[in-house]
C-alpha cells in the first residue's frame, strides 16, 4: 500500500502556474468569489487606482461607464501609468517591456510598495489591475502623458501587441482608461448591476471630500447617469444616513486628526432610534469586518462617555454603561488613512494596525470630549439617553438568557412547534420560516425532511424598527426563531453556532404575504445582521398561478409568464387557478414549486447596500407616516394597475 502511494504522488504532479495562471485558475484567491459581488470587485479595483491618485494629489475626478456591449471603462484624470521601459526577465531571458506590461501582467507589481510613488494608498499588494486583466475575455487600457495617448490591448492577461503610440493631445492632459469585459468562463454572471456600483462610488466621493465621481450606464434599455460630489465629505455621509431620523444634536460632530504618516476622519450623530450604524473604512476601503481602527473608536467612545456621567453626577460611581448602551441610535463613519495599511487578504475586510487602536482613540477623546464640555445641554441629553438605553438592557437581560441557547444540538430547548431535520451538519440543513399553520402542515409535508426544517409563524411579527431588545424578546415568534437558529441576538451573535446554513422567507404571493416577508427582514436587519451579510437568508418565490391542460401542468411566477405559457400551450381549454396563498397547494405542488433544490427559485437577501437598506425599512417601517407617504407617491407608476393585489 505504501509502494502504491508513493508511486502515484512524484514531481510530475506538482503544478507550476505561470504568469496569470494563479489568478484564473483560482479567482475567488483575489477577488473572494465569481459570482455577482466577485463580479463588481473587478471595478473597485480600478476604481481604487484613480483614488490613489487623488489621495496623492493629482486626480480630481473619476468616470465609470457601463458600455453599451456590457463592458466597463474607468477613466481617471491622474498622472497616468508610467510608459517608460524596464528590464524584467521574460521566458528566461532578460527584455525591456512597458511599465504599463508590467502592470497589467505581473502580480505585485506596483508604485505602492514604498517606491515613493503613492504615500497613502488601497492598493496594498500591487495585484488589483492585474487580477482585472487576467479575469477579462479583453482589456484595453489607455494612457495620456506628455501629450501622447499610449494604447495596449490584452486578451485573458496574453498582450495583444506592444504598447503603442496612438495619437496626440495638450500636453496639459493626463490620465489612465481601462475598459474590460469580464470572462464569462469565469463569472457566474456579467451583467452589471447599476445600483450597486451607483452606491459603492457615492460611498467613494463621502470619503473623499472635493472628489468627483461620474457614473452612466449606455446600454439599451437601461440608460442611467449619476455624478457625485460631496465637500464635507463624511460629514455630509451621516447626514445621508440619518435623512430619515430624527437626530439629537443640533448639528453632525465632525473630528479630524491628522499626523505625519496617518489621517483620522470621524463623524458623528445620534437618533431617537435603537440601532447603532457604525461604518468603518482605511484608505477607502470598506473594512467590513472592523478592526483596529473601529476597536479604537468603540472603546474611546464608552470610557468617554462613562467617565462624562461620572464627573457630571448623571450616574452613580459603581455604575456603568456598557458599549451597547452608548452606540443606541449612533450613526457613525470612521475613515483613516495610512501609509503602510495591514489588511486581513485580497479582498480587505478588516485592518490590523495595532497603532491605529490608539491614534483613533486619542482623536475621539478630544473631539467628542471637548463638545460634550462645551455643550452641556446636549451632553445631559445623550447620557440620559444611554442610561435609558442601560435600564432597558437589564430589564431585557433575563429574557435574553431564555433565548440563548446552551449548544448547537441540545434540541431539547428548540420551540416545539419547530418541524427539525435530521442532519445535524449545519453547512447541510436550512429552515423555512412559514406564514400561517396551514402552509406550515403543507410544508411539513412536502419537505424532506433530511436537511429542511420548518417553523411556521401565527401571524405578523412585531414590527422591530422602533423597539428595543426588551420588547422584542416578549414576542411569541421571534423568540422561537432566535431559539431555533442557535446563533444569538445582537452582541451575543455567534455564527459558529448557527443551526441552519439557509433560513428561508416562505411567505404567500400577496400584500399580506409581503408585509409579513418586510417584518422578517426589518428583524434580521436591525438584530441579527450578520445573517444577511454572511449570506444566510433566503426568499422562497412561489407560484402564482397553476396553469392545466389535461394531464399537462405549467406554473408561472408572474402576469408575464403566465400569458408566455398560455400562448405555448394555446389558451384554448386551459385552466388557471391563482394560488392567494401556500395553503392552498398540495404538499406536492409546495415540493415541485417552492422547495425541492432542482426547481426552486430562491432570492438571496443581500447586504450589497446597507446604506439604502437602512433607508428603506426607517421610512416603511419607522413612524413617520408622511415618509411613507412621499415613498408611495414616488414609487406609485412601477406598479401596474393590473398586478395590484388589493
């Protein structure tokens, strides 16, 4: 046996990936997945390229086109890739090749390594361009210096040809165009979508004060511009956030802090609601998962206020607020740049600067605590409102521990109407939320019940936009799922114990089906985030309509389908029968439609834009009628007069 082995596993099974391999051959390694948010990073990459040149001083405006064939060109107005020649070795032999060649073609090649090219910069490992070129069917990339325009075509990463003069322009022009087309060998999709880019590059001008940002989408039928500029930059992003809320302070608080080779940028704002919506970002770069700089500005934040109340008698010297208590209703932007960022991979998510704990500290402390001194009206209002905040976390306290689950498998705490699975694999299993007991009867019988769990809902849950975690915690259904899921509430939150890797809104086809869908997610949003951002949650679509004709049975899912197959099948002798809700199918028809894997269709819930996210459930589910109002008068001509279900 050991002969066998060693004789089937030598040197001629080692792989060496050359050039752009690497990349193609595991793209996830670079850009974090192939699917549509792998898709998009390809953009921020060079989009973060024409940041760096502004951070450096010399771009000031950025341009994003989705072309008309579904390509993407990123125009900058910076210095322009260097056009100069340099020996590298090629094919074991040395050569002068472009530095654009270089760029394009080489990982880790780059001016952000301390060369001098860039003092503050996103591109930390000099892969971002590259990765673009070698997961593109076709790049062209464009460069104008010195009164010449350079141009170079690559297919799959492979140069087309030298690059090449071709043309003149003033020598006062300069700048970069890339223009790629993604590789539809590797992507799962790649159509752009316009939304997600718009938002991501509004984010860009926030933190980039004075930069401008130009967005346009050509292709047919989807004919779109945007342009985005903002001079106060993140100070003008929390008032975005907070448009829909009614804040504290008369104005954002806005701290700067600036040092030799690092730059803090807080700003700052409280509302009457109960949900912190704190974001954190280090050389414009959304670092998702937090990190220093974030732990810096967490921790600032309780001990100043704390040691505020105490000074001020506002609370007794053995009491204390806890972090939760002062982040209630914050929303907040933390933006620090520095010269020789530590990111966790690729893709970015989460700093490790150790320096960047106290240098954010220091500025929170003397921004935020120098306003609360001079203003001690506002002051007494934000500590009395996180005293409020503490009060009602005790009170919340014992409810939470009936909630919180001992282990991932100690079933005899799950809610008895939970129909479970038998596969105790999390990474297997996934859970139907179903409205109503009929539905749930019909679900538990058409699942299999190997890996689908099912847990129906009596009724509507608590709307939770506007309730802390007290009153969330006394109703009957929302305690039932936080006990079925495993994974915690809030701070407590740990995906580790999550018992299901799918938790799936199964709700009927109707208004009342749809409110209930809005309730489920308000709840996610607000107290168990990181189900949507780990892309935990699911919504079931069901039919809406059971077309038969004799022994032959089509579903449709929308008035447009409907009459596509009734013009297949020919209308003449055809049945339709318009599902109100899930009850009304059989177990088989609930299997074949909405819950077998090979037939379903199921809508990710996405975290892709937060900030409109947000947005959305405080004007639908806050209590501010007249948003609602201005929302639905907005919003009224997408729907069409025959696809309204009263």
């Amino acid at each position: 046996m050991e002969e066998k082995v060693q004789g089937s596993y030598n040197a001629d099974k080692i792989q060496v990936l050359e050039g752009l391999d690497p990349v193609r051959k595991r793209p996830g390694m670079y850009i974090g997945s192939t699917d549509e948010r792998g898709l998009h990073h390809l953009i921020w990459e060079v989009v973060d390229n024409a940041v760096d040149e502004a951070l450096a001083g010399y771009c000031d405006t950025c341009t994003v086109e989705i072309c008309r064939d579904g390509s993407v060109s990123v125009t900058d107005n910076g210095r322009g890739i260097p056009v100069d020649k340099k020996k590298i070795v090629k094919n074991g032999k040395e050569v002068m090749v472009s530095a654009v060649e270089i760029v394009m073609t080489h990982l880790h090649a780059g001016g952000k390594f301390g060369g001098g090219g860039y003092n503050v910069s996103g591109g930390l490992h000099g892969v971002g361009v590259t990765v673009v070129n070698a997961l593109s069917e076709w790049l062209d990339v464009e460069v104008i210096r010195d009164g010449k325009i350079y141009r170079q075509t690559f297919n799959r990463g492979v140069p087309q040809r030298d690059l090449a003069v071709v043309g003149n322009v003033d020598k006062s022009r300069h700048g970069t165009k890339v223009t790629f087309m993604p590789d539809a060998d590797i992507f799962e999709t790649v159509d752009f979508n316009y939304d997600v880019i718009r938002t991501r590059l509004r984010e860009v001008a926030y933190l980039n004060k004075g930069f401008t940002v130009k967005l346009s989408d050509k292709r047919d039928g989807r004919e779109h511009e945007d342009t985005f500029r903002y001079d106060n930059g993140i100070l003008d992003f929390v008032d975005y956030l907070n448009r829909t809320k009614e804040t504290m302070f008369p104005e954002s608080l806005y701290i700067e802090k600036q040092l030799p080779d690092s730059e803090v940028e807080i700003a700052m704002q409280y509302n009457d609601g109960y949900s912190e919506n704190i974001y954190a970002y280090a050389n414009n770069i959304s670092t998702e998962e937090g990190g220093t700089h974030l732990d810096g500005f967490k921790n600032a934040l309780t001990k100043i206020i704390n040691d505020y109340a105490h000074a001020n008698n506002l609370l007794k010297s053995d009491d204390k607020l806890s972090g939760e208590d002062v982040r209630e209703g914050l929303t907040a932007i933390i933006s620090v740049k520095l010269k020789n960022p530590q990111f966790e991979g690729q893709t970015k998510t989460k700093l490790g600067n150790s320096e960047m704990r106290g240098i954010v500290a220091k500025a929170l402390t003397d921004g935020l605590g120098t306003y609360l001194e001079e203003n001690p009206g506002p002051a007494k209002e934000l500590v009395l409102k996180t005293i409020t905040a503490a009060r009602a976390r005790d009170a919340a306290r014992n409810a939470r521990e009936l909630t919180r689950r001992k282990g991932v498998l100690e079933s005899n705490t799950l809610p008895g109407k939970l129909a479970d699975c038998t596969d105790r694999d999390p990474k297997n299993t996934e859970i139907y939320i179903v409205e109503g007991d009929s539905a749930g009867g019909t679900a538990k019988q058409g699942r299999d019940r190997r890996f689908q769990a099912i847990l129906p809902l009596r009724g509507k849950i608590l709307n939770v936009q506007k309730a802390r975690l007290g009153r969330v915690l006394e109703n009957a259904e929302i305690k039932a799922m936080i006990t079925a899921f495993g994974c915690g509430i809030g701070d407590d939150f740990d995906e580790s114990k999550l018992r299901y890797d799918k938790i799936i809104c199964m709700t009927d086809a109707d208004v009342d089906g749809s409110h209930i869908r809005i309730l489920l997610l308000t709840f996610f949003f607000n107290f168990m985030r990181p189900l949507i951002e780990k892309g935990h949650v699911y919504s079931a679509m069901p039919p809406l309509y059971k077309i038969s004709k004799g022994k032959r049975i089509e579903y449709a899912y929308s008035d447009t389908e409907l009459a596509s197959k009734l013009d297949a099948m020919g209308r003449k002798g055809c049945e339709v029968q318009r599902y109100k809700g899930l009850g009304e199918m059989s177990k088989d028809q609930l299997w074949e439609t909405t819950m077998s894997p090979e037939h379903r269709t199921l809508v990710q819930i996405t975290m892709d834009d937060a900030f409109e996210a947000d947005e959305i459930f405080s004007t639908l589910m806050g209590d501010q009628p007249e948003l609602r109002r201005k929302f639905i008068e907005d919003n009224a001509k997408l729907i069409e007069t025959k696809d309204l279900d009263v």
